[in-house]
C-alpha cells in the first residue's frame, strides 16, 4: 500500500519513503511506526500503546521510542521549531497530525484510436533519445537498488540470560561451551564458563583484577584471555581435560589493559595473533605469538598511523586474516593479510569507525555492529553493499561467528550515565539514557553536556538561571566525545571526539569551520574568545597546535611542549616529560597529581588564577592549588571517568550508573539443497 503524506510519498511494502528525487529506505521500526501514526491521524498515541503495537509488547527503553521517533521526524523534515507531521502530546505521547492519502494504482483501459492521420514514424533521433534515456534510467534506477539499505528478517533469541552484566561471549567450536566476561559487584570482571547452559557457570579465570577477551582453541582444548591490575598484564591461557577447566597459566606479558585490543588463535592453533600497542599514544600493530617458542614477530600489514591496525579476526576458510585499522578519523579500511606471500590487501573502506568485525560464514563480507551507537547487525560485502542483519533497540557489540555455517553470537546492552554536582545526582540534568562530560561555562551562568536522550547524540545546554533546556544538532552520529570546552566569551564550544574537533556557535547554533585533523586530538583547550589549542602524537612525541578561527589557520607550537591550558589570568604548559610550568618558564611542583591526559581530555583545569587536578594516591578527590601555590585535597569525590568542571562553589562530573546486556543469537533458516 502506498500512501502521499504532503510532499512524500511511503510505500508500506518496501519502507521506501520518497520526495521529489530523494529516496530513503526507512528502519523497519521505523517504517512500522510511521504506518501506525497514518492508521490513526489526529489520535493522541501513548507510549505503552506503541509498546504494545508497534513493539509487539516487547521490553524496550524510553530511548528507543525516542529514537524511532528521532528518526522518523528527521525523515519527515521535521524540525524542533516546525513540526507538520508529528507533534508532542504533553505527559501523553504523540499525536500525528498529517492526513495522509491512500494512492490507488491507475488501471489502465484500452482504447480504440485513429492515430493513421496524426501517427508519425519515429525517427532515429527520437529513438537514440528514447534508448538514451532507458539506459540512464536504468543506471538511476540500479544506483537507488543498490545504495538502499536491504533489511533481512532474522530471528534472534537470548542464548544466556543472567542478573547482572556479561559481555565478550564466546562459544566453543563444538558448541557445548560458553565462555564470557562477567561485571561483578566490586568493578572488577571475571571470565565464566557456561557448560551447554545448564550447569551453574563457573569462574575459570583469576579473580580481583579485569578478565576479558576470552578466545577459543579449534579444538576446544584451550582459550585464551586477558587479565591485567594496576601492576600486571597478562595474557593467560585455560587448559581443558575432559571438559574441565585447569588453572589459567600466564602466556605473554602486555604492557597494560588498555594496550592489547584482540587476539584469536592460528587454524593450526600453534600461534596466537593479537593487536597491541606500546603506549596509549602510539597506534596498534598486529603480531604472531609462537605458542611453543613464545617468539613474537609482526605480520605483514599496513604502516600503522593514527589509531593503528587494532583489531584480528581469523576467517573460517584457509586461515584468512581480517584486520581493520584507522589510520585517520572517520574511516576505517578493512585488510585482508597473507602471512604466505608475506603482503597484505585492502578490501573495502567505509567512511565510519568500526570497533569490530568477523569474516561471514561465506568469507565475502563482514559482519559488524552498525554505525554509532551501533543498533544494528550488518553485514557488509566487499562491492560496497550492505544489509541489516538483525534491528536492535539496545546497541550492539562483541560478534562471532557460530560453528554451523551461518549464524553469529553477538551482545546487546543500554548503558546509563548520570551527571552529578558536588557528587550528587541532578534530577533535573539526567535522563534514563547516556548524560556525561558536563562542563561548565567561563561564567558559571550555563552547563553544557552530551546526551542521548531524544535517540542521538546532541549538545546541551542548561542555563542555570532560568532553568532552561536547549539543544544543539550534531552532525555525523559515529563519533564519541571526550572532552567540551568554553570560548573566553562564552560564544562558542569546542568539543573533542573520535572523528576530530567540532566547533559549536553557540549564538547562532550552527557548527562551524574547524581544523581537519587525520590523526587523534588530545587537551582541546582555548586559549582566547577566538582560538584554541589542541595535541597530537606524533613521530614518538606530542605536538601541540594552535587553532585561529578569524583566519582558519593552524600553527605548531614550541616543540618543547605537549600541552596548554589557559585561563584569562593564567598560562600554562606541560612539557614532554608531563612537567608542569607558568607561562613556560617557572616550574610547579605538581608531583601529587595522576597524569595530565586521561582519555584524550586534560586532568588538570585552570580556573581563574587557581590550579584543579587529580590527587595521584586516590583518583577520586581533586587538589587545589590556590594561586598556584602548596596544593590542598579537597572533600569533593569524582567518578573513574576522570572528568570534572569547576566553578565557584561547584564541581560538576558523571557516574555510571547501570549497565544492562544479554547474549543473542542470530537463527538463520539454512537454504533448501
């Protein structure tokens, strides 16, 4: 059934959503609510009614009906300001207020006509035209086919579903198996063994520290996994008698949790590749591990630049190699490398980040989460195509293949962040969905923050005056933000993220001109009304840059330094050694404060003529130095994240607050023969 909706046009068979000469294929929730909202025009609609329907009563979030409505008024046109199609029913729901018209197909009837004095042969030209034009709307019309979205219905079902949070599953090849990373109350994780889903799971990994990247031997005999503390990283291997796990035995030693991404046995299983780094700056490099020798040596891939060559997967046919590796923001190339011929193979490169992939069960294509924040199982081939695999409301992450040809293990879970001052929550600044890196303005008079309350990632601002709430676009959802920051007037945000610096107006509510960088950018900071600084590593060193908006120009700074950060009254560098100095010549005793960078953002923060940092002996209090003199602890606690903002009487962080996840499963119906 087709239906006109003012300018658009919907076809209910196909998702397909259509005006003048752009085409969008339509979510299948989305497409599902958008034919609800025209079966009952002008109805107020609750949320538990659209549960109940177009969720078929299924347990969903307050974010997935924000979502599938984001999505469908931005689809629409509509705006914040201009809403002609969907409107917000006040402690009700929604209401869809557009009429739309059913769109009969025209029979066509035949009718009996003279044409012998009007009929004119046709010419060449006219012919030429008309076989022109077919062709041209062939090729239109291939083009529409093949950049559409295809969406396959796949069932799913939870293959493990137990309190609490589990991620990074891994099913052994006989299936009998199920291993996985397992939240405990204290923060720290543990790898359970679950045997065919029936007995109670066991702990077969060591306990007290961070347990993770669980992998499986072919043979089920062995898996390996990651453990690492504050002190030690360790890659531990579990050996299997009889289907009993023995004591974990330490395999390789990595320098740190953070620094060693994947890893996945040779088909031999005589080797073991994993992707490391040497430091947090530096890019990952893929290696092979001798499991008898314990010989280490690099693969053959790309020269690794900016985020490096990060992730493995070992594909089901001939030992084939799978790497993806960012070598600059927003993209990611997926290699293919042949450890015989010693050379490696670009096969695809798509314009976003991806976290993770597997080789298909046929070996053409790779199944991946979605783009940020990943809602959906793709499956992408190497000509460019893609499908949906699986639509999800909650985000996906952590795939593997199944041992049978054709189904996949993947996670699903929503994650909760509340921002807090003075270490307690804030009612009025939290939703049920992501709130986080809330930064004060210069003048303490606004608080701007991420959130992902209407369904994507947007600005906000609160005004701690009046108590109003505003929010800002912001473009390109697969990104991650780490840090925001105030001009000197207050006019303008720069925030840090995974794909680079965007620059908000705050005036005007656009995003701005902002430097184009190809590798990661640490410690934004400004520096004036009109510029800001920011850090690269580079060449085994940092370099720190200068950001002009007036003339869109970018220079480097004194090598000499690795970061800045500025206050109207103040000027300070850290230098390559993480040395503190005023206006780069008096150095300050800042022996008692934790790292200057923690997740590209800076730990330390300038305030008028005073200095905040973290304590180095509890990384959940804040050191003052009062004009930059002897520092002082102060009473205010801050979460693991690292990241606060200060004004008068006030210091503003974020907490996690709860996790929820389950294990999936794909049940592809095998083909007839």
């Amino acid at each position: 059934m087709r239906w006109k909706l003012e300018n658009f046009e919907f076809n209910q068979k196909t998702n397909l959503l259509v005006r003048s000469e752009s085409h969008e294929q339509l979510e299948p929730k989305t497409a599902a609510l958008l034919s609800y909202f025209i079966e009952h025009p002008g109805k107020d609609i609750s949320r538990d009614e659209l549960i109940e329907t177009v969720w078929n009563s299924q347990i969903v979030s307050d974010s997935a009906i924000n979502r599938a409505v984001v999505n469908l008024r931005k689809a629409l046109g509509d705006t914040e300001k201009v809403k002609r199609f969907i409107v917000t029913v006040p402690k009700v729901g929604y209401r869809f207020v557009c009429n739309a018209q059913e769109i009969h197909e025209q029979t066509i009837t035949s009718v009996t006509t003279d044409f012998s004095k009007t009929k004119k042969k046709p010419t060449l030209l006219n012919m030429s035209f008309a076989i022109l034009l077919m062709f041209a709307l062939g090729l239109v019309l291939n083009q529409l086919i093949a950049s559409a979205p295809q969406t396959n219905n796949i069932n799913v079902s939870p293959i493990i579903r137990l309190p609490g949070v589990q991620f990074g599953v891994e099913q052994s090849y006989s299936g009998e198996m199920l291993a996985y990373s397992q939240r405990m109350p204290d923060g720290s994780t543990e790898i359970h063994l679950s045997n065919n889903g029936t007995a109670k799971p066991e702990v077969i990994s060591l306990r007290g520290g961070h347990a993770s990247l669980s992998h499986w031997s072919p043979d089920d005999h062995r898996l390996v996994y990651k453990f690492y503390t504050d002190k030690i990283c360790q890659l531990h291997i579990v050996e299997f008698r009889a289907s009993k796990a023995l004591a974990p035995k330490p395999l390789y030693e990595c320098e740190s949790g953070l620094n060693l991404l994947s890893v996945a046995f040779s088909p031999d299983q005589t080797k073991l590749f994993f992707t490391e780094r040497d430091h947090k700056s530096a890019p990952f490099i893929a290696y092979e591990l001798d499991l008898e020798s314990g010989s280490k040596q690099r693969l053959p891939q790309p020269f690794p630049t900016g985020f490096g060559n990060y992730h493995i997967d070992v594909g089901p046919k001939a030992g084939r190699l799978l790497l993806l590796s960012k070598q600059k923001n927003e993209q990611t190339n997926v290699f293919e490398l042949n450890q015989t011929e010693n050379t490696y193979s670009r096969l695809i490169e798509l314009d976003y980040e991806l976290r993770s992939a597997v080789w298909s069960h046929g070996g053409n294509s790779i199944v991946h989460p979605g783009r940020h924040p990943s809602h959906h199982l793709i499956e992408t081939f190497f000509d460019g195509k893609s499908r949906v695999l699986v639509p999800d409301s909650r985000r996906i992450g952590g795939i593997k293949r199944i041992n049978n040809d054709r189904d996949y293990l993947f996670g699903t879970y929503l994650g909760n962040h509340n921002i807090t001052v003075n270490g307690k929550d804030v009612p009025h600044l939290n939703s049920s969905d992501r709130d986080y890196i809330p930064t004060y303005s210069r003048d303490g008079k606004r608080l701007a923050f991420i959130s992902r309350r209407t369904g994507s990632d947007k600005l906000w601002i609160k005004d701690l005056r009046t108590e109003g709430l505003s929010s800002i676009d912001i473009p390109n959802v697969s990104r991650s933000f780490s840090s925001i920051d105030w001009s000197f007037d207050d006019n303008h945000i720069a925030i840090n993220s995974s794909n680079g610096i965007l620059l908000v107006n705050i005036l005007t509510g656009q995003i701005e001109k902002s430097p184009k960088t190809k590798k990661a950018t640490y410690a934004v900071t400004w520096d004036s009304s009109s510029s800001f600084t920011y850090s690269q590593f580079e060449e085994s060193q940092w370099r720190l840059y200068r950001y002009d908006l007036a003339n869109d120009q970018t220079d480097v700074m004194d090598e000499r330094w690795a970061f800045a950060l500025t206050s109207k009254e103040r000027l300070l560098f850290i230098d390559q050694s993480m040395r503190l100095f005023q206006d780069g010549v008096t150095e300050i005793n800042s022996q008692n404060c934790s790292m200057p960078i923690h997740d590209y953002a800076l730990t330390f923060r300038l305030v008028g003529q005073d200095l905040y940092c973290i304590d180095k002996a509890d990384e959940t209090r804040l050191r003052i130095f009062e004009n930059l003199h002897t520092s002082r602890l102060l009473d205010n606690r801050i979460e693991a994240g690292r990241y606060y903002s200060v004004t008068k009487d006030n210091i503003a962080s974020f907490r996690f607050v709860r996790k929820t996840s389950d294990i999936m499963r794909t049940n592809i119906d095998r083909p007839p023969n």
